[in-house]
C-alpha cells in the first residue's frame, strides 16, 4: 500500500509539473521588456509565477491558463508551451540557479509632478510599454500618507535637498524652471514648510519610514544622491540664498549626519548654486564618454543564487557587460558607498558603481546611476526614448528586475 502511495504522488508531481509554460528571457525571447509584463498580468490574474534565476537568463515557468497564449502574442512575447519542468528544475539544482516564487502583483508607485517636465523617466517609459500598471504620487500625496499604500515606489530626476535640480544656472529664467518653483513653493506653504528644501527635506523621511515598514524602493539619476544627502542634513541649511532665502550654515559639511542616509558616507556638498552638481558622491560632469578611446562599459556582478537570491534576482539579464549611460547623477564613487551596501555593477575600469543595493529595516532601496539605459547623454528638451526600438535592451530589463521583486515571496529570499 505504501509502494502505491508513493507511486500515486510521485505520478501526480511529474503529470502535474511537466506541463508548464516557459517564458524564456536568453536570446530566443522576441520582446524581453513586454515579457515582464505578461508576468504581472499573470500574477494580476492570481496566477503564481517561478522566476527560474540564471536558467536561460532569467526565464519564468507557470502553469498554463485560459488566456495565456493569446495574451502573450497580443504582446509578441515568446513563449514554450509543454516544457519538461522537472528536467529544467534539475538543471536549476546542480548549477548556480535557484527558483524564485512570485506571488503578488505589486502595487506600485511612481514619484513625479504632475506638471509636464523638459526630460523623460525611464521607468515611467519601462512601465508603460510593458503595459504595467502604476499611479503617479508626488509630494501632496506623501504628505497625506497615501505613500504607504504601494509595495514599491520609484524616484527619477527629483532634487529632495530642494534646490530644483540646480538648473538656477543655465535655466533659471526659462518657463519650465519657473513653473517648477512656483508649484513647490505653493506646496510648501500650503503645509506650513518655510520653504521647499525644508518640504523636500520631510518627504525624504517620509520615503525612509516607507522602506522601513517593508517599502521596496528603485531610484535613478538625481534622486540616488539627492535623497541621501537630504537625510544627512535634515537639522543643518546647505543649500543657498537663491533657493531659500538664506546662505548655506558655515561649516555646513561637518554638521553632516551620515546614520540617517540609506546608501552613502563620507561625502561632500557643493554648495555653489552655478555648479552643476549636487556632491562628491558622483563621478565628474566633466568626463565625455566620446572622447574615450575606448568605449565606456559597466559590467554586472555575477553571484551565487541559491545564497544571495536577492542580488541574483535584481542582475538577471542577457548580457553582462552594457555600455555606459550619463545623468545628472552618472555613477557612485566607490569610497562613497557604506560597507553594508552590495554593488550590483561597478564602471570597467573606474572605482565607480553603477547599481548598487541595500536593506533598512523590514524593506529595500537599489539605487542605478544614470538617466536613460539607451541613450548615454539625454538631454534636456531631447524626444523620449522609443522603447519599440529597443525591445531586447539589457539595461531596461535591471529596471523591470526591480519591478518584480516586490511580487517574490519574502521567506524565499530571507533564506
């Protein structure tokens, strides 16, 4: 009797496991960035999804369902329909591969105006050809505290130390800077801020205390260093007259509290309005990548997925080395970076990181420098990237990696 139980159950495992479907993410995949999306639409539809890590780049397996193949030719996504799971799950066992169970679709979140700005985001751009769904929040919102009804939120070309990008110098007269003034000093009084660095200042906690209580938290070009450095000098003015009405506190730098920062230490403010930076924690505006001789690379770490299943998850992809991309905040000096935080890709040969990733109290932040993954110089005013043109890009895909890690399931990578 035994011998035909364990036979029942052993049948009832393969029959039921064999027949899945693969979403493949290696070379074969036709859309890379749009499978990211039929995997959210899928777990938006209660259905659970294996992220197989380092299995053919980071494929996906899931039971096949009523809708899934025409769902995923609608989005010209390649699927393999019957593939041999239990073969693919001993693969994933005797190699640096693990599966990783996704079981919720995020509810996410992204930070922005809700006036039209001169630039892109290249997460708003990932999410919406995806077809993921998100809502936009800014800082009313926060206030409010609607931040804490999302799972993940998302940071682009934000200046949380309140100094408007420090564009005062080359586009203080023009009218998208004026109107961008003008609505946060209006914020900033309607809540009692004496001006918007102090509003910027308290949204920056705000979004700590999110990552805190279990927040998932990706940011890019500005609002990497920004935010840390608004957290270093919350009880100290940094910031000039122009912006606030007051000079910098003397001696501004050695009254900096690096405790309160998530990923950076040690590091420097600028405090000139007519400099183009915001601190030493990036790398020099100065370089110009096509004046190298070679051109500029980062390449992404590879580590061990069954004991770091987190860095693992946040660096599949189908490439290992990618060129190089500028923002307003381009790379992270290495020296700059606290101990207890993973680099993820670091700039060939330059002490810089390029994406990097740490933990604060029940949640996470990963912080990936640069403005737009296909376009190694965006400027301001400049046409957005057309993402139909660049449906396989490996670095948009480190962008759609964070999306999902808020749907893994949590004990699975405690472990």
């Amino acid at each position: 009797m035994l011998i035909i139980i364990l036979f029942s159950l052993i049948f009832f495992h393969t029959s039921s496991s064999a027949n899945k479907v693969l979403i493949p993410m290696d070379e074969t995949q036709s859309d890379h960035l749009k499978a990211y999306g039929l995997v959210y639409w899928s777990l938006s539809k209660g259905y659970n999804v294996e992220w197989a890590l380092n299995y053919r780049d980071g494929s996906f397996l899931l039971e096949p369902f009523s809708g899934l193949s025409e769902k995923a030719l609608q989005m010209n996504v390649t699927i393999e329909k019957e593939v041999d799971s239990l073969n693919i799950y001993r693969t994933v066992e005797n190699n640096n591969m693990e599966i990783i169970y996704l079981e919720k679709a995020p509810k996410i979140a992204v930070y922005a105006p809700p006036y039209e700005e001169p630039w892109d985001d290249a997460v708003r751009l990932a999410l919406e050809y995806a077809e993921i769904p998100h809502d936009i929040i800014y800082d009313q919102d926060i206030i409010s505290g609607k931040l804490f009804q999302y799972d993940w939120l998302h940071l682009h070309h934000e200046d949380f130390t309140g100094q408007f990008g420090k564009f005062y110098a080359n586009y203080g007269n023009t009218n998208w800077y004026v109107r961008q003034v003008l609505y946060n000093q209006n914020i900033a009084e309607k809540n009692g801020f004496p001006d918007v660095p102090a509003l910027k200042k308290y949204i920056a906690t705000r979004i700590r205390e999110f990552i805190e209580n279990g927040g998932f938290l990706f940011a890019m070009c500005s609002a990497t260093d920004t935010l840390d450095i608004a957290l270093s000098a919350l009880n100290t003015d940094i910031v000039d007259s122009v912006f606030d009405g007051s000079p910098p506190e003397p001696h501004c730098n050695e009254k900096l509290n690096y405790n309160n920062t998530l990923a950076f230490t040690n590091f420097t403010i600028i405090t000139n309005p007519l400099v183009y930076e915001h601190s030493d924690i990036d790398t020099p505006r100065s370089l110009n990548f096509s004046s190298l001789p070679t051109p500029k690379f980062y390449t992404l770490f590879e580590f061990s997925a069954k004991s770091d299943p987190i860095p693992t998850l946040l660096t599949q992809c189908h490439h290992d080395k990618l060129p190089e991309f500028m923002g307003q905040c381009t790379a992270f000096r290495i020296d700059k970076i606290k101990k207890d935080v993973v680099i993820l890709a670091r700039v060939d040969g330059y002490k810089e990181a390029k994406y990097i990733y740490g933990v604060l109290g029940e949640g996470s932040f990963t912080f990936f420098a640069g403005h737009d993954p296909e376009d190694y110089q965006h400027l301001v005013g400049e046409v957005p990237t057309d993402l139909s043109k660049h449906p396989n890009s490996p670095g948009y895909r480190l962008i759609l990696n964070n999306i999902l890690f808020p749907a893994a399931r949590f004990k699975e990578l405690k472990t």
